[in-house]
C-alpha cells in the first residue's frame, strides 16, 4: 500500500488529500498539523473550512484510508510520498518584506522530514512557492541525507476556494514539475499514478521543476489582472461583449467591490519581488485592486452626505466570495475599515463566518493573517461600533445604509421590500458584487448603486 503523507491540514491539504482518499482506495492518506484545534475539527462532525462537497467526501474516506493526526514526525517517518502544503505568508520583516514569500514554515518542514526520514522519500511542492524553492529545498534534504535518496516534485494546486470538491475532481490540469534525470522521471511516475486514478491522461502535464513552479504564479497573476481590468460603462455588458471572443473567453470578468483571498495579492507581490523588470505592472494590478476598495468607501460616504458619522450601516457578506467562511484579504475588511475611519457603527451577517473571525480580521494588521492560527491572539480586544448578527434582517434593521461585500446566493432571495420597511430614510444600498436587480429595489424606493454600472 503507498502511504501518502501531507503536512498541513489547512485549504488545501485537507480537501485534496479528502479526495486523493476517495479516488484512491489503495492508498493510505494522513494529514498532518501542528494545530491542534485545527486537527480535532478535522476529526470532528464540525470541519474547520467550509466547503461544498467537503463533509461528504470526509465522510466515506474518514477512518478507512483517511487520517488527521497531530503525531506529524511518525507519519512523515513511515510515508512514502510527502505532500508539503503549509503556509507560504508575505513576510512581514527583513529582506523583501511586504513583498517575498516567509518560507519559515516549508523550511521547517522540510528540516523535520529530513530529521525524522528513515527510507527514500518523494516530496511534494503542494503550497505556492518562488520559483527555485524546490532546488532550495532539494539542498536542505541532501544536505541532511544520511543516505536517504529524496526526490522534489512541484505540483501545485489550482483549485478555488467554494468549488475545491469539484475543482480536484475535475481539474482543468494536474501540473507535476520534477527533475529530468531517471530517479526525477520515476519519482513523477509515481505520482501521476495516483491523479491517474481518476485525471484523464491528456490533463495530466509533466515538466520541468522551475515551469511549474512558475505556471502556478504566472497563472495567478494573469487571473488577478482579468478581473482588475474589467472596468468600464456597464461592465457586464462590456465583459459579455469581449468575452465572446474565443481568445479571451468569458470567465473571470466580473468586476467587484476587489478581489481578495488569500493568495492573488500574494502571489503577484511574489511576482513583483523575484522579476524585476516587470514589476511596475504587476504593482499596478494590486493598485488598481486597492483602488476598487477605497473607491466603494468613497462612494457610500459621498453618496450619503459626505458622512458616516454615528449612522448604523449594515453588511452583508464578510468571506472573500460565496461558498467559503474563508476572510484571508477579503475586500470586506478594507471596505468595513474604511467605514469605521469615519465613525461608522457596522452591523455584519454573514452565514458562515463567526463574530471572532470578523472582530480579529478587523483588529489584525496587513500581512499578519497568514501566520498560523494557533500564534494568533484568541480574543483581541473587539471593536465596540461592529457588532455581528446571524440574521440579515436584524443586521439591516434601523440602517441607513446596506453594503452588499460577498456574492452569497442568498443575497438575491431576502424580502427586500421588508428590509426597506424597517431601514432609515432614504434607503442606500451599494452593491458592491451586482447581485441584486437594481431597477426592483429602486422600485420599492431604495437608491442603488451597482459596480461599473450607470446609475
Ligand atoms: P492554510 O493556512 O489554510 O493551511 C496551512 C496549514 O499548515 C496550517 O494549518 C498550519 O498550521 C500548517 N503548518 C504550518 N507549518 C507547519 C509545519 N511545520 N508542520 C505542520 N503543519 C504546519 O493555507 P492554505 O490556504 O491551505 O494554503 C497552503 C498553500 O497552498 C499556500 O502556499 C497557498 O498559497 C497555496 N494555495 C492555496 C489555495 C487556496 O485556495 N487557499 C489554492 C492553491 C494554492
Ligand atoms: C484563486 C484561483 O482562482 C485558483 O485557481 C488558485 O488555485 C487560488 O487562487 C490560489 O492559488 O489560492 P481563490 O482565491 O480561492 O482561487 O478564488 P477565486 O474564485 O479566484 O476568487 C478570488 C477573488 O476574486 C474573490 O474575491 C472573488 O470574488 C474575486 N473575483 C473572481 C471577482 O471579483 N470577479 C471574478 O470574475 C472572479
């Protein structure tokens, strides 16, 4: 039995070691974390990440070839093929800082394998990387050997957060990037066996190490750049119109409050570190994005009478997009920033992210949130004008205004002429993702105003 080993139980070493489990009955899946309220919620009815598809999938491999488990050296120790899916945060202090990916704690990973390593091992660039971190890597495993043949292997992940079940299910591709010697070209075997399991041949690339490790940041560049362009007259309009064109395509142009999560601004700032000469347009993109959120802040506060001093104004929709309790960089936190600088009190609803959650984001400086959540403080002191409700209609209740910051299906159902009734007057509601029908709410007497849309 191959015994796969992935050290970090987080986005995406859970969901996708949940489905190497299912499409992999022969293999034998721990995941492992120094977390440990983040590993006993992984063996738990309640997981720790929301996500479609994801309870289900856990729960026929659970047990059977599925594992989370604390007792990170043993596992590590007794597998044969090791997935390294940890953090890769901005780094706050030092050389690069605000800018270089922090690889303190892949470094720590890969010194633990090499401390604990007993037979050969093939180790996997799961996380987003710096072009050349597998050769680094490759140099603290050697250099540690003790006559242990390890082999580096880039795979990165492509999934999204909301759609990780279906995206790993059925990827677009599976990038695997490994040496071009006989033991690379084995060890890149061995795990094209696995995706083969259930990933068409022909979606399955094999390249060299430093083009995957490449793909990965390129790809989520060009994907951050679609998005920030996207701006215009009616920008659905616009967006349908260009893309029909085959060349460009239609997805990823729908223009929003910003993007958020947790890698695109990362990644990109990655980018912008390690090229350069191309920097300045990268930089631009994460301006642009930048100046997306303080346009929206702009736009509640002129629109209602230049000021927000004292006036309830309610929130909906705190996680970086639908189907995720995930805040990483969510636009939200600038948005809701910006609204408390001029003396806003928020009331927030968002069905899957807890008080905690938002007061923390609220209180945490940039490029803090992606430290490990086990080092960051439990109960921050919280902010008095937030408070968060579990009921959109009591969070819009004496409101003057109505913030829509996350594309939640849900959004699009409420009772809004209710919601009206029992706001102040007029009405706002800003829209930052177009999910509502701006002409009905105008109809029941709100003032709309919608993202890249004429008033
Ligand atoms: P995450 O913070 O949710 O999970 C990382 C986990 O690693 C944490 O639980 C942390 O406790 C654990 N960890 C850190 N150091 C460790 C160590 N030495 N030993 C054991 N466990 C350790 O992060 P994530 O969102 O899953 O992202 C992981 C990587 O994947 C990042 O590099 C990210 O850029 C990349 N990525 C993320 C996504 C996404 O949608 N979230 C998609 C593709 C790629
Ligand atoms: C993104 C990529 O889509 C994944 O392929 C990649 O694996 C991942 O980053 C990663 O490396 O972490 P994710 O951040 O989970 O995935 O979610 P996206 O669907 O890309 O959305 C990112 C942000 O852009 C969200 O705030 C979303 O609301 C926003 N967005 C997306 C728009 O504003 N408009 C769009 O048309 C699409």
């Amino acid at each position: 039995m191959v015994k796969i080993c992935c050290i970090g139980a987080g986005y995406v070493g859970g969901p996708t070691m949940a489905v190497i489990a299912l499409k992999c009955p022969s293999v034998e899946v721990v995941v492992v974390d120094i977390s440990v309220p983040r590993i006993n919620a992984w063996n738990s009815d309640h997981l720790p990440i929301y996500e479609p598809g994801l309870d289900e999938v856990v729960q026929q491999c659970r047990g059977r070839n599925l594992f989370f488990s604390t007792n990170v050296e043993k596992h590590v120790s007794e597998a044969d093929i090791i997935f390294v899916s940890v953090n890769t945060p901005t780094k706050t202090r030092g050389l690069g800082a605000g800018k270089a990916a922090d690889l303190t704690y892949w470094e720590s990973a890969a010194r633990m394998i090499a401390d604990v390593a007993k037979s050969d091992k093939i180790v996997v660039e799961k996380s987003t990387v710096p072009v050349k971190t597998a050769e680094a890597i490759e140099k603290i495993l050697t250099h540690n050997s003790k006559g242990i043949n390890y082999q580096i292997l880039s795979n990165p992940e492509f999934l999204a957060e909301g759609t990780a079940i279906q995206d790993l299910l059925n990827p677009d591709r599976v990038l695997i990037g490994g040496r071009e010697t006989p033991d690379g070209q084995k060890a890149i075997k061995a795990l094209k066996d696995v995706y083969a399991q259930w990933v068409p041949e022909e979606r399955i690339i094999t390249t060299n190490l430093w083009s995957a490790e490449l793909s990965k940041l390129a790809a989520n560049a060009f994907l951050a750049q679609r998005i920030s362009s996207a701006t215009g007259a009616d920008v659905s309009e616009v967006s349908y119109a260009i893309g029909k064109d085959s060349r460009i395509g239609p997805k990823f142009l729908n223009a929003s409050v910003g993007f958020g999560g947790s890698c695109f601004q990362k990644d990109i700032l990655n980018l912008v570190y390690i090229c350069d000469e191309v920097a300045c347009y990268w930089k631009q993109v994460i301006k642009v994005n930048d100046y997306q959120k303080s346009r929206f802040v702009n736009r509640v506060v002129s629109s209602m009478f230049n000021t927000v001093s004292g006036k309830k104004i309610a929130i909906f929709g705190f996680a970086f997009k639908k189907d995720t309790g995930d805040t990483r960089e969510t636009p939200a936190i600038d948005v809701c920033k910006g609204l408390l600088g001029d003396k806003a009190s928020l009331s927030i609803y968002d069905p899957q992210v807890t008080e905690d959650q938002i007061q923390r984001d609220l209180s945490m400086g940039k490029f803090d949130w992606d430290h490990p959540i086990h080092l960051q403080p439990v109960s921050p002191t919280s902010i008095k004008q937030v408070s968060v409700v579990w009921d959109p209609y009591q969070a819009a209740r004496d409101a003057h205004g109505l913030c829509i910051l996350t594309e939640w299906d849900e959004f699009k159902r409420l009772d809004y002429e209710k919601i009206y009734e029992s706001m102040r007057k007029p009405a706002f509601v800003f829209d930052g993702r177009n999910v509502v029908d701006a002409e009905k709410l105008r109809e029941l007497g709100f003032i709309v105003y919608s993202i890249g849309k004429p008033l």
